[in-house]
C-alpha cells in the first residue's frame, strides 16, 4: 500500500511539473488578471521576453508584415483572438466562430483562409502563446548551429484544443540567456495526422515594445534530420502597437459582402 501511495505521489508530482497551475495576482492598476505557474524552464524563456504577466496585461495587438507596395496589417484581439488581417486585395477575419473572406478587387484569393487567418499572429506572439491552456511542456534534444547548442523544449496539446491539436512546436532558446533563438513545428491542418517534418525559423532580432520583447525579424531555414541548415527568406514587423484596451467587435464581424467561409 505505501509504494502505491508513494507511486501515485511521484505520478501527481510529474503531472504538476508539466502541465501550469492556475492562479491569480492583482496588477499595479487593481484589476485582477490570470497568471499560471509554469515549469521552470518554459518560465524562464517569458521571463527573458519581458514575463508573461506583463503580457495577459494586454487586449490588443497590432501589427504589420513588410510587402514591397502596402503592408499586410494584423489586428488581433488577445483574450478572445478575434482577428482581421488587410492584404492589399482582401480582409481576412474571425470573429470568434467564424473564419470570412473579403475581396477588395477581381485578383482570387488562392490560400486557405481557415489556416492563414492566425497562423503569422501565432508564430509573431511567441513565446507568449505557449502560455496558452491546454498545452503540455516537455524536454527535447537541441539543436545545433554553427557550433552552438541551443536546448530544446516539445509543445503538444490536449485533443480538441485549437483547430490542429496534432501540431507540435519545439521552442529552443539560448541556455545563458533563456531567450528564444528558433521555433520548429509540424502542420497537421491539411493531412490531420501528426508528423515529424519539423519545419525551422530562426527569431533573427527582436525589439522592445511596451516592455515585452518580440521579433522584428524571422528567419525560415531549410532543414536536414532535424536541424536547420541554410536560410531561405526573412519576414520583418513593423509598427507594432500594444493596447490595454479590448478592441472593439465592430472590427471583426463579417459584413454583408463578406464569404462565410465553411
């Protein structure tokens, strides 16, 4: 009977350390926002970023990609993550069921909305959005470039969180400073299935905003058996703003002209 208890303690103790824990802290400005505790090692890469209590502090995010005439523009609502993306011919939102698609001249809009309309917010707002619910934290083997190391941490998700609970990202961040260096992940949106075609971005430079730090530049590498190997292209941010305020619903719902998209 005591090795059972004590089985079951380690089991429980394994359990806390990989999975957050809910709890709450009072801001400076007396509103009460949620803050969980973490495992050590995911902890101290939001901490590196300006903490991730600093982060729950905001409601909305804008920001821009650089395009050679005008630049993709991304609003995005935190706590819901309500979103509208304007490209020069289409608007591209959710407003929080639904995914709509408007076109603003006769050019086809060729991608899958469904999986483009948070896909650049997702990989902009980390390593915030690992402090998402439902996430599970695990060590990974690291990764090496150009003669460096960089330590590893495996993403996964509980069945049903998001719309592809099978993809897997491995943050991997520099073991002196805890800040993050490169993101791998799988995409499972089209197949379904899980895989372990880890696709590579180096988060080239960073910069300060309200605080936190967040990428200015990323990097998509080529890759071979698991490790990045030689650049392929860069995307750069611009204007990034960081609101306390909720953004309003009215710049997320799908207007008359709009497609539904099912």
């Amino acid at each position: 009977m005591k090795n059972f208890l004590f089985t079951l303690l380690c089991l429980s103790l394994f359990c806390s350390c990989n999975q957050p824990i809910k709890s709450k802290t009072t801001t400076a400005d007396s509103q009460t926002v949620s803050v969980q505790h973490y495992p050590d090692n995911i902890e101290n890469i939001f901490d590196a970023h300006g903490g991730i209590a600093t982060w729950n502090t905001f409601k909305g995010l804008y920001f821009e990609i650089d395009k050679p005439t005008i630049n993709d523009r991304y609003n995005v609502a935190l706590k819901s993550r309500k979103s509208l993306i304007q490209y020069e011919y289409h608007e591209l939102g959710f407003d929080g069921e639904n995914v709509w698609l408007k076109d603003l001249d006769t050019i086809s809009y060729t991608s899958n909305p469904k999986f483009l309309y948070n896909l650049m917010f997702y990989f902009y707002a980390m390593p915030f959005v690992l402090g998402d619910d439902g996430i599970r934290y695990k060590d990974s083997d690291p990764i090496h470039f150009e003669g460096k190391e960089y330590p590893g941490i495996k993403i996964s998700y509980d069945a049903g969180v998001g719309t592809s609970s099978d993809d897997e990202y491995i943050i991997y961040f520099n073991a002196d400073t805890h800040k993050m260096e490169w993101l791998a992940y799988t995409v499972t949106f089209f197949s379904k299935e899980k895989s372990k075609d880890y696709h590579f971005i180096k988060y080239s430079e960073w910069e300060t905003v309200e605080g936190l730090t967040l990428p200015k530049t990323l990097s998509w590498y080529n890759y071979e058996n698991g490790q990045p190997t030689t650049k392929r292209n860069d995307l750069h941010f611009l204007n990034v703003r960081l609101s306390v305020k909720e953004p309003s619903d009215d710049l997320f719902k799908a207007v008359d002209s709009t497609t539904i998209i099912k």
